[in-house]
C-alpha cells in the first residue's frame, strides 16, 4: 500500500481557514480592549490594517509549508485568499456587497503581506 502524497493547495485552504480563526481572535481582543477604553476609538483606522496584515502573513506562513518554490507567489494567493473570504463573509453578515478603493487596497495590502510571509517561509528553511 503506497502513501498518497497530500496536495500542496491544501496548505492554502488550511492557512486561510487558520488565519480566520486568528483574525477573530484578534478582532475580539481589539474589541475588549475598546470596550476597557484601553484603546481610543481613533485606533480603529491603525489596529484594522494591522489585524488583516498579520493575518495574511499567518495565512502564508501556514499555507505555503508544502510548497518548494514560488513560496513568495503562493504567499500572495494566500493573502488574496484571506481578503477575499473575509470581504465576502462580511458581505453575506452585512447583507450587501459593496466594492470599493478601500477593498482593492485591502486587496493589495494583503497580497503584499502574503509575499511577505512566503519570503520568510522561504528563508526559514
């Protein structure tokens, strides 16, 4: 019986799944710490790119483990694929689509952080 080898592009679903799960536990904390006026309201603007850039760069960092090369251009889609999933999951709770300047910077920023990862990925090894 041979062992099947599993498909890289899992290693993106998964890393987008997980950063999901790390973008709402950072969102949380963001909201208890506004909530304890630990934060000023004004911080909203700074703690949300910062939210979404980490987020992009656990997302590489997970979903590119798997990949040989072109770490940097998988860490991309893995960034565009957390933007994505998390616009559209914020569309669907808000019940309206709406594309923006503001989502295509997110859109880049996010891509952008997702090289970044797959570079330190890349040079981890």
């Amino acid at each position: 019986m041979t062992r099947t080898k599993k498909s890289p592009y899992f290693g993106i679903l998964i890393g987008v799944i997980a950063s999901m799960l790390l973008s709402l536990l950072l969102v949380a904390l963001a909201a208890l710490l506004l909530q304890k006026q630990t934060l000023g309201f004004e911080s909203v603007y700074i703690v949300n790119p910062v939210i979404k850039s980490l987020c992009a760069i656990a997302a590489a960092l997970i979903g590119t483990r798997r990949f040989e090369k072109l770490r940097w251009l998988w860490g991309a889609a893995c960034g565009v694929g957390y933007i994505a999933v998390t616009t559209l999951l914020f569309a669907l709770l808000s019940g309206e689509i709406s594309l923006s300047a503001a989502n295509l910077a997110d859109l880049a920023m996010c891509a952008f952080a997702g090289m970044i990862g797959g570079i330190i990925r890349s040079l981890s090894k």
